[in-house]
C-alpha cells in the first residue's frame, strides 16, 4: 500500500470528520455506532475511523485540504 507525501493520515477521526463537515463530533459518533454513518468506518474499541480515499471519492480532494466545507449524503 502507498502513502502520498502530501497526505499525512490514511484515516480521518470522527472528531477531523466533525471539523470537516460542520457536523458535531458527537452525532457523527453517534451515527458511525448505529452503522448509518454514510461513509465506512473501522471501529478500534471505541473509536471510529474514516478512511481518507472514501471520503475524497465522495467529496474531493480539496475539501480535505481546508478549502471547503461539504455535506454528507443520508446514505453512501
């Protein structure tokens, strides 16, 4: 598996998530353990992490650089 230089994480925390989406970490937590988070997570006890090529499929690139704010779809 590669590792681009530019992106430091292969993975986001729902908390980077939150950031990202204007969403409040404690629902996003609260949907990724219901299973109706759109996106995929790993679940390493209690914590929830999105892999970061699902979230640039959905949304691009440059949202994950800071440039934009996105909305997530009800269902992936």
């Amino acid at each position: 598996m590669t590792h681009q230089a530019d992106d430091p994480t292969l993975f986001l925390t729902i908390k980077e998530l939150a950031v990202l989406t204007g969403q409040s970490a404690k629902t996003l937590h609260s949907q990724a353990a219901k299973g109706i988070l759109p996106l995929p997570t790993l679940k390493f006890g209690s914590r929830y992490l999105i892999p970061r090529k699902a979230i640039e499929d959905l949304v691009g690139p440059i949202a994950l650089r800071g440039q934009a704010r996105v909305s997530l779809p009800t269902r992936y």
